[in-house]
C-alpha cells in the first residue's frame, strides 16, 4: 500500500520545505510541495504531519544489541535490546558491538540478532571484534568477517583502557590493514570502532599506527571521546588532522557519569575549535552498561545506557543555536556516510523510508517509520519484537 504524507516541514538535502512524501513499500518515490490524492490510482493509507518535522530516522552506531556489562559478576550483564526501545527513541537503524565481555558474548550471536531486528522491522548492522585483541570473529578472521558476512561493516577494538587488551602497534596496524583490504573488497567502510576509556595515553596508539603505516585516518572512529576533558581535546586535534570523532550521548555528567563533558557541550566546543560539522556524529552507547570505579579501580555502581539521551542531546544543540538541521546530522547522514549507507540519512527520491516526526513545539517523538512501515506512534507501538 501507498503512504502520503501531508502537511509535512520536511527536511530535504537543500534543507527544510514544506512539502508532501509519496512512499510506496519501503522507498521514497516522490517529495513534493504538493500531491494531489486523484493522481494515485492505488490504495493509500494518509498520514497528517501539520505542525511536525518530518526528518531521517536516527540510525545509532554504537548499540550492544545483545547486552553488555560483566564489570561486576555474572549478574551484571544487561539483556537484549528490544526493538519497541529502539523505535520510541526515533532510531530506525542499528550498529551493534561487543562490549567488555567477549566470553559469554559472542560475535555469532550478535550476528543473529542484528538479522532478528532486520526481520522485526528495523535495518541492524554490525562490527566483528571487541576490547580483546586478537579479535573475536565468527569465520576466525577479521578480513573474511568483513569480506563475506553481509551485516559485518568493520572491527571493533579498545585502547586507552584498565578493561582493554593493550595490543600494540603492530597488532593494531594488522588489524586496520585486515580492515582496510577487506573493505575494499566488499565495498563497505571498513571502520575501525575504537572504544576509547579513560587513560590519559588518550589516543597516542592511533598517532603512532598513523605515523608508521599508510591506513588513511577515515578508518578509525574513535568513541565516548567527551568521556574527560583531556580526551576530548586530544579527539578535537584527531579530528583536525581529518579524523572523525563519536561522542557519547549518554555519557553525560547529569546522567551520573562523573568528569564527562555533556555531549551537546563537546559537539559546540569541537566546531568552535574548527572541526567541521560533517566529522562529527552522536551514538548512544545504549543498552551497554554504566560501571563506575572508585580511585582503586573497583566498581562502586552499575546502571545500563538507554536511548532518549541522542534526542535529549539534539535538543540541547538546538537550544544552544545550532539549528536542527544542522544538529540532526550528527544522528543521521553523518552517520550514514560514515557507515556507507547511501539509501538513508536523508529524505530524498529512491531513498529508504526511514523518517520520523517531531513536534515543532517541543522537538518531541511523535512517530517512527522504517522501511516504510510505522513501527511507534502517538506513544503507542505499532509492532513489536517477537517475544514483547
């Protein structure tokens, strides 16, 4: 069946118009100022978007599908996400990774749900790899993940952290090299996700691969880097070397996560140091866990990332002057030109209908679309997960 969408202010490439949106089955077929309903010939179902934004659907990097955690025992590991979370906070595609553990979570594991969320409605991708190095694969290595596993999009490591493998330099230029070829092959992006933690090493061992290999600087997107005040500097001076940076919207000092910089807070300070906008993007880090650690690194709390902070943090950078179609794209084509994914991040012709409304009031959710199908609206969910 057709959808039209009416009434919309919609964000387009060139920016917000006032216009109409035409999709049939999963893809935008036509955006304009006005359709008329006798042109359609089919059956429609019309969806009224007066006083909303009609933007991309939030397409979040950095999601341990599977759940993460295990910092304090067995029972601290975090459940699978469902994807009725994941459609209330706006976000219509999915990367996910391992976390800290990488024993009782697995790669094939991860595998499978990111093919369960694309079967419950929702696109999900992933990366091979966790904080362990060598990394965990599902066809025991990381250039056959990446050549022939369909959702497999790059690698995942740590560095700068108590809880990662310390691989050195050469371990590390392996790895991107692996990455990279691969990459190549497949036409993927071949992104490297560096978990960055909490050492004031900082991002030294990328510095050193880059000073000592030829891996182009767009393979590492190095993340949570708004986690200190140091890092965030040392991340702002990556990226003006034509790096790319992830910042952590739910790591937030207001969300308990002490001496982090509020990720509306980073995003401003990175582009009045320069950085263009396009190098930036926004993850959630959602349903991993939230460890904290006294002065003698043991746990002193536990909480696990939910979602609403990447909606949170674009409110803020709207409410700090960076217009919403600006701030958007940290959440959306940012983000998809970063993972390759030329079908989404934007609403335009032939492009995937993966949208959602937010009130021009208030900036809040009022509908989530993907795939052309409404998963959430008004706060009610349209579908759910299997066993929701």
């Amino acid at each position: 069946m057709l959808k039209l969408i009416k009434n919309g202010t919609v964000l387009t490439p060139k920016g917000f118009i006032k216009a109409d949106i035409l999709i049939c089955n999963e893809k935008i077929i036509c955006i304009n100022a006005a359709i008329t309903t006798s042109d359609l010939t089919l059956p429609y179902e019309e969806l009224d978007a007066s006083d909303q934004f009609v933007l991309p659907g939030i397409i979040d990097q950095h999601v341990h599908l599977i759940g993460g955690g295990g910092e304090s025992g067995f029972s601290s590991r975090t459940p699978e996400v469902q994807v009725s979370k994941l459609v209330k906070a706006g976000i219509t595609s999915v990367l996910g990774l391992l976390g800290t553990d990488s024993a009782t979570r697995h790669v094939e594991s991860l595998y499978a749900k990111a093919k369960a969320l694309n079967e419950e409605g929702i696109s999900a991708y992933m990366v091979t790899g966790s904080y362990r190095v060598p990394s965990p694969t599902i066809t025991d290595s990381v250039y056959k993940d990446v050549v022939f596993i369909d959702t497999v999009l790059g690698c995942k490591i740590a560095i700068a952290d108590h809880r990662a493998s310390h691989p050195s330099v050469e371990e590390l230029i392996r790895i991107a090299s692996e990455v990279r070829v691969a990459s190549m092959l497949a036409n993927k992006p071949g992104i490297i996700v560096v978990h960055m933690g909490n050492s004031k090493k900082t991002l030294h061992l990328i510095d050193q691969v880059l000073e000592s290999s030829d891996i182009p600087i767009k393979h590492f997107l190095p993340t949570h880097v708004n986690r200190n005040a140091y890092l965030l500097k040392d991340a702002i001076e990556f990226a003006l070397k034509g790096g790319n940076i992830d910042l952590t919207s739910g790591i937030d000092p207001y969300l308990g996560a002490n001496g982090a910089i509020n990720p509306s807070k980073a995003v401003i300070q990175a582009l009045e140091a320069g950085v263009n906008l396009e190098q930036l993007t926004l993850s959630s880090d959602g349903n991993g866990s939230i460890p904290e650690f006294d002065a003698n690194g043991n746990i002193s709390g536990m909480g696990v990332a939910g979602f609403d902070s990447l909606l949170n943090t674009i409110r803020e950078l709207v409410a700090a002057g960076l217009p919403l179609d600006k701030s958007w794209n940290t959440v959306s084509n940012n983000v998809a030109s970063r993972l390759k994914l030329d079908d989404r991040g934007c609403l335009d012709t032939n492009k995937m209908a993966d949208l959602v409304f937010l009130n021009q009031a208030d900036l809040a959710l009022t509908l989530t679309m993907a795939k052309g199908k409404v998963l959430f609206k008004q706060g009610e969910y349209c579908v759910k997960g299997t066993f929701e």
